[in-house]
C-alpha cells in the first residue's frame, strides 16, 4: 500500500481520506493550516512548508497529497522543494477514475482529461526549463518534456475526434428509442448517493454497489421493472466538488445520458450533515442545471433509513430552501421505502395526455398495430362487427406519428383530443401518407 502524507488548509479532510482510502493510499501524516485560501506560491505558507520538510526528514513516504486545487507553479515549487511526488484533488479523482474506467469510452475520457489535467503542468515545466530553472517534468529534461508536450496535445485532439464520433452515436440510438416510444430516466448526483443500488431495485439489475467514490464510470441503462410503458432507467459516473469544467467535459459522451433525459432524479445522501448535504446538492445542481435546460428534475434524498422521522424533516426543510420549485421525494432504496410514490412519478413522464378515438377494418395488420401501440400507449379495443373501435391513451409528442401509422393502417375514422395542445381538434375519414413503421 503506497503511504502518503496530506496538506490542508482545512481541518475537514473526510472526503479526501475516503478518495485515498479508495485508491489504496494511506495516510501516515495530516498537516493543517487553516489559510482562507491557499498561499499563491507554496499552497500552505513558506513558514509552515519548511517546517514541515523538517519533520518529514526521517519519514518514508511515497507521495504527497494536497487537499485542493494546486497552481502549476505551486506543484512545481513543491516537487522541487521535497524532491517528491505531489498530487491535488483533481489529480487524485484522475487516478481513480483511471482505475475504475473498463470501458472504451471510459478509458478514452479519463485519457482525454488526464491529458488536459496535466497540460498547464507541463506548460510550467517546459516554462521553467527554458528559463534555465532545472530541465524538465519528472526530471525527463527539457527536450523530452517539449515531445511529450506535443505529443500530448495531439493525443487528445484524436481522443476528442472519436468522443465526438460515439456522441453522435449516442444522439442516434437516443431519436430511435424516443421514435419506438421509450422514455428515459437518468440517475445522476453526488458520488456514493446511491445511484447504482437505486438502478437494481427499479431495474432488477445487478450493477456493482459500494461503499467506495466513483464504483460506477460509464453508463448502464436498463428498462424499469413493472411499467406498463417503455421506461429506460441510466445509472451514470457521480459528480464531486471541485472538478475543474475540462474535466467534467471530458465525460460529456457519458454525462450526455443524463443531461438528454426525460427525467433526472437527482439523488443525495439524506443520513449525511447539513454542511455536506447542502454542498453536495449545490455542487450536483451546479454542475446539472446549466446543462438540462427545461427538463424534468426531481430531487431524491436516499437512505432516510439511516435518519428517524425528525430529522427526516429538518432535512427536507434545508434541501427545500436550496431546491426551490423543484419537486422532492424521500426513499430508502434498502428498505423500499417511498420506491412507490417514485415509480409513480416515474410514469408521469410518460403522461399519457393525448386521447385518440379511432376505427379500423378489422385485419391482421389493425391488430399488429394495436399490440406494437402498446408498448408505449393505454390501448382499449372492442370488435363490432368487422370494424375495431379503439381508444389510445398517447403521449401528445406521439400523436402526430401515431395517427400516420393509423391512416397507414386503413383507419376508418380517427378522432384526437390533444389536450389544451389541439382542442376540439377533430379528423376524420382516411388519408395517405406514413411515417414510416410503427414500433418495430
Ligand atoms: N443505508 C442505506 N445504504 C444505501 C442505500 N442506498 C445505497 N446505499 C449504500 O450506499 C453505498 C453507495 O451506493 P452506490 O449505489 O454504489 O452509490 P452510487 O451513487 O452509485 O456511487 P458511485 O457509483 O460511486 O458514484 C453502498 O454501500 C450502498 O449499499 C439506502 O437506501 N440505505
Ligand atoms: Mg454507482
């Protein structure tokens, strides 16, 4: 296990231990200096730096760990001055999500925001050595760290051109399933929320849950259990504070699946603090609101079987006051508590809206169509003679593609209510003309 000691310029380093914890990494010594921010040159103050290069003399360590955000000029002055490794925040989450990324894309994205992690790095080395400081990054000298510098650059260039190529697939395989009928739900907050574990019990699937930050880097999307309509649930890679916006970039092709939904659950931790509650909602709302637009968000504190009934309540009035207007539902995911008022909300997005009377002659291909409508539609039929009366309960989006593969089918009559969209729309009597094939 590789040992490693910590630089804070808060007392609170609970997070960073648990993302050491769950690289392997062990923490042999904590240095605090409480700074409101932290020293422009050397991160902790030059005071406080030589002091603790003086303790450190006899001490075997493999790396140092900052709890923050280091300039390029403060690492390189600190790599210098300790002749050791040192690593930030940033730089940790990397190494976890280089060790937890299994999938091509994963792989590509966390290579592209490595690349673009340690570019101002290299910049400052390649800056110091041609100013005569000492040759070059990792001591590879100066020529070394320039080719690798270019190098670097064009990697990421080829990375960016083949995520930009999977995203479009993603868009692709998104306007079909939206063309079959399925809507999706996208699981997105606050690493160890509780995102995967919610997806196995919607899904009866068995995506991997642990204790541990980032168990889950790329997407899994599986269809909800016990809906009578086509509902796509994705689990995807959690957010965390402090990750400059190259980095959440670079995860865009995966982030995608949540930012596109129908519906976003926003998961938090509800048996945490008030300060990490809050923190954690606002860095998740931070990073999701710019990006979804007008879509559907429902805030989901998870794990109220952690919390008793008042503190159930304190919580929902502080996570109010920083939702605003946006609907909030309490679950215990463990205990499927509150998962039927969710599956409940769930279904809404399907708001089935737009009400269709219709006639069809009564054939093989009228009652194909019937049964593919299903999927995604309320279908009642009843055979009068050698005409099918139907009525089908649609979403409205659905209803001009549906009344295409009605007048396809031969319909007779076709009568739409569309809500408040197309009131006292009326249509009658058979036309040409198709979208195409319905549900296939
Ligand atoms: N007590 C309790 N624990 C839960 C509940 N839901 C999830 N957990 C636990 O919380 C931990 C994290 O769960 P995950 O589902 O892996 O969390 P995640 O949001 O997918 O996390 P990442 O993929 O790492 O971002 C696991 O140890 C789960 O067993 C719940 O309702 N109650
Ligand atoms: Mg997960």
């Amino acid at each position: 296990m590789k040992k490693a000691v910590l630089l804070s310029i808060t007392d609170d380093t609970t997070e960073m231990r648990s993302l050491l914890d769950t690289l392997g990494v062990q923490v042999i010594r904590e240095f605090h200096q409480n700074l409101r921010h932290p020293h422009k040159a050397s991160f902790l103050g030059p005071g406080k730096i030589e002091g603790i290069q003086k303790e450190l003399e006899e001490s075997e360590f493999d790396v140092a760990v900052v709890n923050g955000i280091l300039r390029p000029s403060q690492h390189h002055y600190l790599e210098m001055k300790f002749q050791k490794e040192f690593i930030d925040r940033p730089g940790v989450i990397l190494r976890i999500f280089s060790e937890h990324a299994h999938t091509q894309e994963a792989i590509a994205q966390v290579t592209l925001a490595k690349l673009r992690y340690e570019q101002p790095f290299l910049r400052e080395w390649i800056h110091k050595a041609k100013s005569g400081d000492r040759p070059g990054f990792l001591a590879g000298g100066a020529y070394a760290t320039d080719v690798y510098y270019e190098h670097a650059k064009t990697h990421a260039r080829r990375i960016e051109k083949g995520l930009r190529e999977l995203s479009k697939q993603r868009e692709i395989t998104r306007a079909k399933r939206r063309e079959q009928g399925y809507s999706l739900v996208s699981l997105a907050g606050y690493t160890n929320a509780g995102k995967s574990a919610l997806l196995n019990r919607l899904c009866e699937a068995s995506v991997e849950v642990d204790d541990r930050l980032f168990s889950t880097l790329s997407t899994t999307t599986r269809r909800l259990k016990g809906s009578r309509a086509n509902i796509l649930v994705s689990d995807t890679v959690g957010f965390i504070r402090d990750l400059p916006p190259d980095l959440i970039d670079a995860f865009n092709s995966t982030l995608e699946e949540v930012f596109y939904a129908d519906l976003i659950l926003l998961l938090f931790d509800s048996s945490e603090n008030d300060d990490l509650i809050k923190s954690k909602l606002r860095t998740s709302l931070e990073i999701l609101l710019p990006r979804i637009e007008r879509r559907s968000l429902v805030v989901v504190g998870n794990k109220t079987d952690l919390i008793d009934d008042e503190r159930k309540k304190k919580v929902i009035s502080i996570v109010e006051s920083i939702i605003g207007s946006y609907e909030l539902l309490m679950i215990s995911t463990v205990r499927e508590k509150g998962l039927d008022a969710l599956r409940t909300r769930i279904g809404l997005i399907q708001n089935l809206s737009a009400v269709l009377s219709v006639e069809l002659p009564l054939s093989d291909g009228s009652m194909g169509l019937l049964s593919r409508l299903r999927a995604s539609c309320d279908v009642s039929e009843e055979v009068v003679g050698t005409i099918v009366k139907a009525t089908i309960r649609c979403r409205s989006d659905d209803l001009g593609k549906i009344i295409g593969w009605l007048e396809a089918a031969g319909a007779l009559k076709i009568i739409t209510n569309d809500g408040p969209r197309a009131e006292g729309a009326q249509r009658t009597g058979i036309s040409n003309g198709s979208e195409g094939a319905p549900l296939t």
